[in-house]
C-alpha cells in the first residue's frame, strides 16, 4: 500500500499515540492513562473493564468527560485542560478499526467495503483489490461478508481498518469469532503487518493467549484503571499485585508466612516449605501472597536421575483434574498440605507419562517460578 | 366516470405517498436514532391520525388551508382542489410511514453505522449508503401501508376537498357517490378494485416482513436482494 497522503508526520517520526481520559458511565469511572508507540499493545482484562470504551474514545465513538488524546502530535480530543478543548469526529480521525464481531457491511461485497473505506481516492477499485491481496483475500474480493468463513472476515476487515493510511490500528477481539489454527495464521499476518507499516496497534482481548501470541506489551486493565503496563513477559512473571495476578488468570496463588530470609527464601505454606528467590524486602514472619507460575511446574519422571530443572520443592501431589487449552495441557493437582495449584505445560511434553486425574504425580517447583507479589492492594476487596 | 376517478385516485396517492414517505422516513430516523426531550410526545402526536376520527383530521386541516390559514395568506389556496385531498391522503398515511421506518431503522446494527463514521463517512452518506439499504425492506413496507392507507382515504379529503367529479373525487369518494345514485356497476366495479389493491399491497408486506433485514455481518441466511 503506498501512503497517499501523511498528514500527520510532522509530529514526529515515530508515530505516538497518547492518551489520558476520565469517563463516567453510570456507575463505572474509567481513568486510563496510555502511551504508544509502534508495536502491539494489548489492553487486557475481564469483559466489563472498559476496554472497548477506550478504543472508542479513541476513534471518536464515545467522548470521555476529560482527558486529552493525541495521535502523532495531533489532538484529537482535549476537554478540561488548557489550551482550548478539541473534540475531533470520528470521521476526521480516521483511525483504523476492527470492531467486534468485525461490523462488515452485510450489502456490500468484500471489494466494495474496501472500497467504501477509500472514500474518493482514485482507482477505488484497484486500490481495493490491491488491499484484499495483501491480506490473501483477493480471490473472494466479490463475495458477500456471510459468505466468508470467520478467519476471511476478519481479513476483509483488517484491509478494511489500513484503507485510510492510517497509523493507528485498533483491534476489539479480534480472534474470537476464528477456530485456533486460523488463530494463528491471523496472529502471524498480524504481527508481520504490524512491522510493515510501522503501526501502532492496540489490541483489546480477554484471553492470555492472544495477547502472548501478538504482544509486545500489555496494558491490564481492572475496574477502569490500567494496574500495570509493561513488556509482557514481565508482566506475567512479575504482576504487579495480587490483583493483577488474578485478573491475568494466573491461578496459582500462594498465602505464605516467610519463614527463613538468606540466599534463598523459605516460605512456609499451610504446613509446606517452599524454596523461593532471595527477596531483601521480605522479613521473617510477614504474611505474604506469591505466585507460582504453572510454566515452572515440572514434572518429575520417575525413572530418571533429577536434573537441576527438579531439584527443588520436589513434592508428591495428586493429580484431580486435567484440562487442554490450544497449545498447552493443564493439570490441576493436590499438594500434601491440601492445596490445588495448576501446572501447565506444551501439549507433547510428558508424553510417556500417563497423567490422568486421580493418578499421583511427583511435581517440582522451580525457585524462580515463585514469585512474591507486590503488597499492592487487593483487587477483590476495594478498588 | 370511473376513468376519472381512478385517474385522480393515482395521483393523489402518488403526492401522498411520496410526501408521507419522506417526512416518515425522517421521522422514523429521528425516532429510532436520536433522544432528546419530549420524545414520546412528538411519537404520539405523529402517530394521532391512526385514532381521530376522520372528520376531526379534515377540520384540522381545514383550518390549516382555510382563508385565514398561512396557505391563503402565501396566497395559496388548496381547498377543494386535489392537493387538499392529497395532504389530506400523507397525514393519515404518516403514522404508518414513521412506525414501519422506525422499526426498520431501529433494526440496523449502530456499529455497522459507527464503522462507516470511522471510515470518513460523513452523516448524510451513512444514512444513504449504510441505513438506508439495511432497512430498505421495513421502509419499503411502510411506504405501501402509507400508500394503501392514502389510497382509501374518505372522510378527512370529503371535508377539505370535497368530491367534485373530474376534480376531487376519488375512487372511496367515487364509490358512495355511484351507492347514493344506484350506480351499482360502478360501484361493484370500484369496491372490486379496492379490494385488490388492497389485499395485494398487505400481501406485499407480509411478504416483505417474512424475510426481516440482514442485521449483522455474520449472518448466515442466504442472498437475497440484489446489489446497492
């Protein structure tokens, strides 16, 4: 796609979108600051958290009662601060948008959605085609969105979304209504388009894995407010609060006394001593929640010697039940102080064992897999 | 005889329907799309006509086109000519009009409009391009209700037009007037090919209302019309 026109490079050359809005909805308060820059930024959290709201303020869909958003210098809406207020349409912002469920125009044909982006642009019609081929979807450019499959809708609206020029690419589950091994063809394209243009792409999403398959950081969004924002891996080794470790689905959850600080900390859990990282701000005796991520769970073969990935907080659990998620097995086992924590694992490790529920399991606890969480507040209780 | 008032009927139904199909459809937009204060109270004013009685509707309206109304002041004057009969043919058609656009227009998914704002489009080419062919089928209904309803217009157009054979008297005006004489050939001629008409129009409309507008972009029935 060649830009036909760049309005808004003067602000810089990096496009930069920043945002810090204050909106009341009955009685939900939405406050979220964000920053951006060229990657995939997910916004992330339970459905009610706002998330589609702040991709809305963005395009000029719903108007925040103040803050100020800016794209690549540009104001797109200002109320509440000086100078003066702003509140650009949606129609002069032309931000690229893949809603939910996509929103393809039912009465036009794949082509002529595309077409209808362009606005007057000329050669409408090859420019639409030419869109469709970058999305493998030139072949169905005549079909009529219920003919397409839900992966090629989402195709024809993503095409749709980068018609405008745009810089900024707003997504809203854009993977939910697509079976997992389109997923991830979508994933990938999404990614490489992403590094293509240079755009900046916020993603809204409720699933984990979506967010690991294209994120580059993530934004965690609860009760209307951004918790923690990072890089995503740091993210979900180091959640910043309890609150964050739940709403990131990180299940594994431990309420521990520290009972021994040194080289490495021990942590006294309902009668089981844990191996944690040597942690300075932890003093014996404090009450502290930690985290065990279920990646660091291993599993112990019983028939062969334990390498140092199993040599520590070795334990003999049950096994009481047994999921599968697209890529990943989960077990839920019972430790011997009567706790259940999950260990989560690629689907063809382990093979040669058979974990079935009720079978027992020798499990380690990998050091730094245990994670004491920050003393923010609780999110379950306030906030 | 019949010739003319067949000829008059077409005409004034045609005014009518056009002049109660725009208003309605803005109504029917207005109603389905914005909120503001005394919402309800403009829905029930419109909708007055599907209640009065026709002789209250005609003195309305005669007040409205009478010598002292704004028309005669502009000069105009309507009464007992066959605009009277085709304003008074859109007021009742109306209510019918903004009821089934309202429908229609309330039926069209607001994201697919929203999505078209996103893209540049202004609100004038939202309405045409995107609601406008989305609802076509509920407001094609509505402008045959409208028009059916127009069509057999009687007490209201009597009042303000009066029923001057060649001039305003149209096929229902036609019919009692062929009754009063004895004209029964005429008559029978007539009352057959209301009827018709009449049955044929609401046919329409059911059959307009058994497949309902594709709502959303995901749905999975069949194509239907044609392009837009």
């Amino acid at each position: 796609m060649t830009r036909a026109y760049a309005p808004s490079d003067a602000g810089g050359p990096h496009p930069h979108l920043s945002l810090d809005i204050e909106k009341r909805v009955h009685a939900f308060s939405l406050h979220v600051r964000l920053e951006a820059g060229p990657g995939v930024l997910v916004l992330f959290g339970a459905s009610g958290a706002g998330k589609t709201t702040v991709l809305n303020t963005i395009a000029g869909l719903a108007r925040p009662d103040r803050g100020e958003i800016l794209v690549n210098g540009r104001v797109f809406f200002r109320r509440g601060r000086p100078p003066s207020p702003v509140d650009l349409p949606a129609r002069l912002r032309r931000v690229g948008y893949v809603m939910q469920d996509y929103a393809l125009f039912p009465h036009m044909t794949a082509a002529e959605n595309i077409a209808f982006a362009l606005r007057n642009t000329a050669d409408r019609e090859t420019k639409a085609r030419a869109l469709l081929d970058r999305v493998s979807m030139a072949h169905l450019a005549d079909r009529r969105p219920h003919q397409l499959s839900g992966g090629q809708q989402q195709r024809v609206a993503i095409a749709r979304a980068l018609a405008g020029d745009t810089h900024v690419l707003l997504l809203d589950e854009p993977f939910a209504a697509v079976d997992a091994p389109v997923r991830e063809r979508l994933q990938r394209d999404l990614r490489a388009l992403q590094r293509e243009l240079d755009l900046i792409v916020l993603l809204v999403t409720h699933r984990l894995e979506d967010a690991f398959a294209v994120g580059d950081r993530i934004a965690v969004l609860h009760a209307g407010r951004i918790q923690q924002e990072g890089p995503i891996e740091d993210v979900f080794r180091r959640p910043a609060s309890r609150g964050v470790a739940e709403i990131m689905g990180i299940g594994n959850l431990v309420h521990a006394r520290v009972a021994d600080v040194g080289p490495v900390t021990t942590l006294d859990w309902d009668g089981l001593r844990l191996e944690a990282p040597a942690d300075p701000s932890l003093t014996p005796g404090a009450s502290i929640t930690a985290h065990i991520r279920p990646d660091d769970v291993k599993i112990v073969y019983p028939d062969r010697p334990a390498g140092p990935q199993v040599s520590h907080n070795v334990l003999d659990a049950v096994i009481v039940g047994v999921r599968q998620s697209a890529n990943a097995r989960i077990l839920r086992v019972r430790l011997p102080n009567g706790h259940d924590i999950e260990v989560r694992f690629p689907l063809l490790s382990y093979a040669p064992l058979s974990l079935e529920a009720g079978e027992p399991v020798r499990i380690a606890l990998r050091r730094e897999g245990i994670i004491a969480l920050g003393s923010s507040a609780d999110l379950r209780h306030g906030n | 005889m019949i010739g003319d008032a067949l000829r008059l009927s077409l005409l004034v139904t045609v005014t009518a329907t056009v002049v109660a199909g725009l208003f309605g459809l803005l109504l029917g937009r207005l109603l389905a799309r914005q909120q503001f204060a005394g919402k309800t109270l403009l829905e029930t004013a419109v909708l007055l006509p599907l209640v009065l009685p026709p002789s209250v509707i005609g003195y309305y309206l005669l007040i409205g086109m009478g010598n002292r109304s704004v028309l005669s002041w502009a000069g105009v004057d309507v009464l007992f000519t066959w605009p009277a009969a085709a304003i008074a043919s859109a007021v009742v058609g109306l209510p019918l009009m903004v009821q089934a656009s309202k429908a229609a227009i309330a039926g069209v998914n607001p994201t697919l409009e929203n999505a078209a704002r996103v893209m540049g489009a202004g609100e004038i080419e939202v309405f045409f391009r995107i609601t406008l062919p989305l609802a076509r089928r509920g407001i094609l209904a509505g402008v045959l209700l409208a028009g059916a309803r127009a069509f057999g217009e009687f007490g209201a157009t009597l009042m303000v037009a009066g029923s001057i054979p060649g001039r305003t008297q149209t096929v229902p005006l036609a019919i009692y007037d062929a009754v009063q004489a004895g004209r029964t050939a005429d008559a029978n001629a007539l009352v057959l090919l209301t009827t018709v008409l009449a049955f044929t129009s609401l046919l329409v409309v059911r059959l307009l209302e058994k497949q309902p507008e594709r709502r959303d972009a995901r749905s999975p029935r069949g194509e239907t019309g044609g392009p837009a």
